[in-house]
C-alpha cells in the first residue's frame, strides 16, 4: 500500500487535467474518505468524471469550494467522534446567542410602538418584564453552556494528542521512523499546541458558523414579516406599489451588495493570510524547538553555558521564527485593517439607506415607528452576519492547511498486527497466559495503585520492610527449568533492505539458535546487528527468507502473543516520570515483590533500599518534587531490571551495559548468566569480553554471517574477522597483567 504523499516510481500526470498523479490522490483520500489502496488505484478517467478536471488541481491559487466543503465536512465529522456531545453544546449556545440581540430589538420596537400609540401601562410593563426575563434566562444559559464549551476545549488539546499516539502506536515501525512521518507527526501536533489550528480552530469557528445561520434565518423571518406590512400598505392605498417595489429592491440590493463587498474582502484576506498561515506551521516548529525542547533541557542547557551558546540560540530562534512570524502576521494585519475600514464604510451607508427607507414607509403609516428600528436592526445585523460568514469562510479555508496535514496523518498505513485478537492458541500460548497472569497477582501487603502516597513515615517504612523481604522468595526463573518454555529460532536465508532504499543491509543469513542458547552478535558498526535484532523483534519483515519460531513463521504468529515472548534491553531505551516500580514492570498493575527481585538483580538493591518511598518512588523530578534523578548507568539497570521482570524465554539485549563501568558490566552479565537458566539469550556488545559468558558467537560483517564457534574456536582462527577485532581491543589493555586480561 502506497502512501498518500509518497512519490513513486511509475508517477505520471493525469491526461486533462495537468495534475500530478500524487497530489491528486493525496486530496482525493481527504476528500472522499476512501482509503489510501482504491485512491491509488482510481482511473483518470474517473477522476475527471467524479470531480472534472480543473477541480483536480488543488494547489493555493485554485483550490475549489466543493473540494474545502469537503474537507470542513470530515472535520466535522472528526470532532464528532473526538468529543461526543460536544457538537450540541456548541448549537445550542449558537442558538442563544443568535437569539438574544432580537429579543432585545423585538421588545424595544413593541415598547415603541406601544409609547407611540396606547401608551397602556399594563401592556409596557408586561414587554418589559418579558424582555428582562427572556434575556435573564438566555444568558443563564448561555453561561451554562459557555463553561461546558470551554471544559470542552480544554479536553480537545488532550484527546487530539491521545489520538495522534494511538495512531504513532498503530503505524508500522518502518514507517514511522521516516522523517517524513515525523516531520508530518510535529506539523499536526505544532498546529493545535502552538497556532491554535486544526480541531482547534474548527472548534470555534463551527460556533462562529452555527450562531450566524441562526442570525441570517431569523433576520429573514422578520423581513417576511416586513414585507407583509408593506404589501398590506399597498393594498390601503398608503404606498404606490411601484415605490414599494423599489424598497424592496433596494433593500435586496443592499443585502446582495454587502455580502458580495464582505465576500470580496474575506477573499483579499485570504490571498494574503494564506502564506502567513501555511508557514505558520514550519516557523512554529523551530519556535517548539528552540523554545520548549533545546533551551529547557538539562543536558543542552549545559551545553549552552559552556560553549557560550546563548546568543547563537537566540539568533536562530529569532530569524528562523519570531521574526518572520512577526513580519507575516504584521503584513496580514496591515491588509486586514484596509479592508475592515471599507467593509464598515459599506456597512455604515447601507445603515443609513435601511433607516432612510423605513422612515418614508413610516411616515405613510405603512409601518409602525418601532418597526423602523427592529427592521433596520434586522437588516443590518443580516448584513454583519453575512460578513461574519464570509470571514470565518477564509478562516476555515486556512485551517484546511492544518486539517489536511491531521487526515493525512491519520490515513497513514497501519500495521494491524498490533490489535489482532489471537485466534487458535499457538506453541505455548497457554503456559504465556499462566505466566501473564501470574506476574500480575497482587503480592502480599501491596497496597493498591490508587491509594494515596502521602501516608505517615511509619507506614511507609513498614511498606518497604515488605519490600526488602521480598527478595527471599523465589522467582521465576528459579522454579525450574520444567516451567520453561523452549523455543529455537532458525533463519532461513534472511535477506533484509530498508524501504525505499536498494542496499541490502543482511545478505543471506542462515542462523539457528537452540533452546536456552546464549548467543553472542559481535560486528563493526553498520554490520547489520541492530537490524537483525529488529527483525526478530518484528519492527521490519524480511525482504528475502523468512524467520522460524519452533518451526513456525514468526509473521504468521500472532502479533501479541510473540511479542510476549522476547525481553529486550536496547542501548537507546525509554524511562517515564513513573514510581520506578511501573517503569519496571511497563504497567500499573504488577508484582511488587518480583520487581523489587529484578531491581537486586540489576544491581540496583542498595539504590532502592535508600528510597523513601521504596518501589514507588519517581524517576525523575519531572512531576513530583521528591523524584529520583538516575545516573546513565543506574537507567540502564532500570532497563535491565525490566527484562528481568518480563521472564520471557527470550531475551535481547543490543549493547545493554554501554553506560556501565567494566567492573558493573561483570557483575550484571554474571547476575544475568545466574538467573537465565533455561532461557534464549542473544547479546549484542562491541566490548568481547562479555563474549565469553556466551556458548557461541556470531560475527557479521558487511551484512553477511561470516563466523559462528566459541570464544576459543573463533581466536584458532588468526584471519579470522573476531580474531581481529579482539586483537584491536586487546590491545589497549596491554598494560594490565596477562592473567588479569585472560580472566576478564
């Protein structure tokens, strides 16, 4: 399946109508809503017969009105599914607001036309009680539903980024490492967060829309009313039907010849707001870096006072961002200004045409003096309505920019493995789920996840004497070698290329690796190690050959169920500002007794004994002021740890201990050996003493397994590619003793 943006080989231009195929399948999707596969696949003949063929351009200086309807549309639909019932929030405070200003207009003429005639007491003082009351009650409401629309819009800002998450969670990894969908990825997040774009700005310009329909549908119910008193002046003799027809012309030419000035100048305002607002995003993305990444790090902001960057940083953020924010927005603003000053001089003469009008047909008592009011009120705010959708029409417009940018993201191949429920049970599928549930078990004395963390210090050491105790109980991998489930994985002629790209990475890789095998991958950097760790892990499949798990395609197991299988320690990992107890267990539900077990076995006993809080204190100050900060290397026992507490048959680890001293590395490959006795272990490490704790060792070099034996078997082998590479490392280490040297 191609991706919506993405060039391909066999691109063309579509015969008509000189539009690239690309582009055009790219707004097809968002337009239509058809998936990515059937707008690849549509024919230029349908093309042209669905939307004609000028409409299939939509570049900025042609883009058409069906093709931005049709887009709002979807966002509409969008923000439907994104917050349930909001939309009626949204309508009914359109309609109250809408209504209140003619109430206030339809009193005022009746109290009006009451002082002009009767002058009955009782009839004002009921209009005015009505008036009072009606705009009393409507602005309750209007005050009700303006807090659970601004609740609403605070929720927006979360669940949009919920949503994009769950999507980076479903896209395939190979594909959500490219920086296109990165760069993608911060465009849709940067358009609400920092431009207020997007579903944000659809969020009150739906309301802005909403509440002018309901203005333009009542100021045309009083204009039938208007014209009923005209035609009943006709027929009184009070008014020539020639005159009342050119009042009513006039008036309908005032109302065309104002929403045609407001549509002229909201499309002047949109030629020169387009650019600002289409860049807007870029500018803004280097402002989010600059201002909420680079400058408030840690690290970087060390970096910054050594080297003195402060003035570089600054600069950058000032040409590359604010200034050129500043230059656009000040050239929309200047534009915009010059063209409000002519729609308020337009609005101001149809006033006074309006009043002029109605005074005459009050003056033949066709209609009553508080008609002259309500009338011109109608007309005039018709024509401000007009205006306003006219306006919010190139705001939305614009904001199709940022919409676009969202459904393109939102449309990007998904790799549905991931929520594939299980079918038929496989190979050990039933001892997985026993394990699962068992590491899940409350252990004894662990208080819930919900409980409050600011009990009394006497409790909270009594908790972590609990902890301690713990570790006297047996794990997992200490019950034996009868409960553990024995996989062996064969490679059968792997071959593997990134995509998009025509060098081949691993080249013919026939690899088996026995039950409980230790295996040790060594190579030079951009041998191929990390890629083959990822194609295990599943992350990409193989361009050629295929990957056995007990005799079975990997890519034919469930997702969920072989991904339980494997632990994996990766030298660039993830920790969360999280009680260290979650980060461990990568859940809110564990047991803390085995994970204050694996916390011991990564060396991290004597780290979480002098916790205050024990297992659930945070990692990081982040979000809580009495967080732990974690050295390099006491993070990477963390993600030790983690493995640990998986107990999965398989365990990866690609460079797990590179921010660990010698003497700690020892000390975890020995934990590690102790511990793992009947499981699969495949190790990456560029130090190759921590080769000898494996059975067997593979080398790659250029992408090809080129050697496969022991420590010993592989240093029989002078030519050989590891007798080489421990020659070059040994060498620094001449200055240590022999034995010393042999015993490391």
């Amino acid at each position: 399946m191609k991706n919506c943006w993405r060039k391909t080989e066999n691109m063309r231009r579509c015969s008509g109508c000189r539009a690239d195929t690309i582009e055009w399948t790219r707004w097809l999707q968002i337009y239509s809503g058809c998936s990515i596969a059937s707008a690849s696949v549509m024919s230029e003949n349908e093309c042209a017969h669905e939307y004609g063929k000028e409409q299939c351009i939509m570049k900025k200086n042609n883009r058409t009105i069906k093709g931005d309807i049709i887009i709002i549309k979807r966002g509409i639909r969008e923000f439907g599914m994104i917050l349930p019932g909001q939309m009626g929030f949204l309508a009914f405070r359109s309609v109250a607001g809408a209504i209140t200003p003619y109430i206030a207009i339809l009193m005022s003429a009746l109290i009006l036309n009451e002082l002009s005639g009767a002058q009955d007491r009782a009839g004002l003082s009921v209009y005015i009680s009505a008036s009072l009351g009606v705009t009393f009650l409507l602005s309750c409401i209007g005050s009700r539903l303006d807090a659970k629309i601004a609740v609403g819009y605070g929720r927006l800002f979360s669940t949009h980024e919920m949503i994009l998450t769950d999507k980076a969670y479903r896209i395939p990894f190979s594909l959500l490492e490219k920086e296109s969908t990165r760069s993608l990825r911060e465009q849709v997040s940067g358009s609400i967060g920092l431009t207020g774009g997007g579903m944000a700005s659809l969020y009150w310009d739906l309301e802005v829309v909403m509440k002018n329909l309901c203005s333009v549908v009542i100021a045309v119910v009083l204009g039938l009313g208007f014209g009923e008193q005209i035609a009943a002046g006709v027929k009184q003799g009070r008014v020539g039907g020639g005159t009342a027809a050119l009042i009513v012309i006039l008036l309908a030419l005032l109302i065309a010849g104002g929403a045609c000035i407001a549509c002229k100048t909201a499309s002047k305002r949109f030629e020169v707001s387009f650019d600002v607002f289409e860049h807007g995003a870029k500018y803004n993305r280097y402002g989010e870096f600059y201002d909420l990444s680079y400058l408030p790090d840690e690290d970087m902001a060390m970096d910054i006072r050594i080297f003195r960057q402060k003035n570089l940083v600054l600069r950058e953020c000032e040409q590359k961002c604010h200034r050129l924010l500043a230059k656009g927005k000040e050239k929309e603003m200047r534009a915009a200004g010059r063209l409000e000053v002519v729609r308020i001089l337009c609005a101001g003469l149809c006033g006074m045409a309006v009043y002029a009008m109605t005074g005459f047909l009050a003056l033949r008592d066709v209609i009553a003096i508080g008609s002259v009011l309500m009338i011109s009120s109608a007309v005039t705010m018709l024509i401000n309505a007009l205006s306003d959708l006219a306006q919010i029409w190139t705001d939305l417009r614009n904001n199709n920019v940022h919409l676009l940018n969202y459904f393109t993201y939102m449309d990007l191949e998904e790799d549905s493995r991931g929520q594939r429920e299980s079918g038929k049970p496989w190979k050990g599928q039933e001892e997985e789920s026993r394990e699962q549930d068992e590491s899940r078990k409350p252990w004894k004395g662990q208080e819930t996840e919900s409980r409050k963390r600011s009990g009394s210090a006497g409790k909270e050491e009594k908790r972590r004497d609990r902890i301690k105790g713990s570790s006297e109980s047996k794990s997992d991998a200490e019950r034996g070698d009868e409960e553990k489930e024995k996989l062996e994985i064969v490679l059968e002629s792997v071959s593997f290329r990134y995509p998009e790209s025509s060098e081949t990475v691993l080249r013919d890789i026939n690899l088996r690796i026995a039950p409980g095998e230790k295996l040790a991958i060594v190579g030079e950097n951009g041998s191929g190690k990390t890629t083959l760790i990822k194609l295990l892990c599943r992350l990409y499949r193989p361009t050629e050959g295929r990957i056995l798990l007990n005799g079975e395609d990997i890519q034919n197991c469930p997702y969920e169920e072989y991904i339980r299988k494997i632990a994996t320690v990766f030298q660039d990992f993830s920790l969360f500002a999280f009680p260290i107890a979650e980060n461990v267990a990568a859940s809110g539900e564990y047991n803390g007794q085995k994970v204050y077990e694996a916390l011991c076995r990564a060396g991290l006993q004597k780290k979480v004994d002098g916790l205050s809080r024990g297992i659930m204190q945070a990692v990081s100050r982040d979000y809580e002021e009495d967080g732990m900060e974690l050295s390099g290397g006491e993070a990477q026992k963390v993600a030790i740890a983690r493995a640990i507490y998986k107990a999965a048959p398989v365990v990866i680890l690609d460079e797990p201990t590179a921010a660990l001293d010698p003497y700690a590395e020892k000390e975890i490959y020995e934990q590690f050996f102790r511990y793992l006795s009947g499981e699969t272990m495949l190790s990456i490490s560029h130090r190759l003493s921590s080769c000898r704790f494996c059975d067997r060792i593979a080398v790659l070099h250029g992408g090809r397994l080129v050697q496969q034996g022991t420590h010993e078997e592989l240093l029989m082998q002078p030519g050989g590619k590891y007798a080489q590479l421990w020659k070059a490392q040994s060498q620094y280490y001449y200055c240590v003793n022999e034995s010393f040297l042999r015993e490391i």
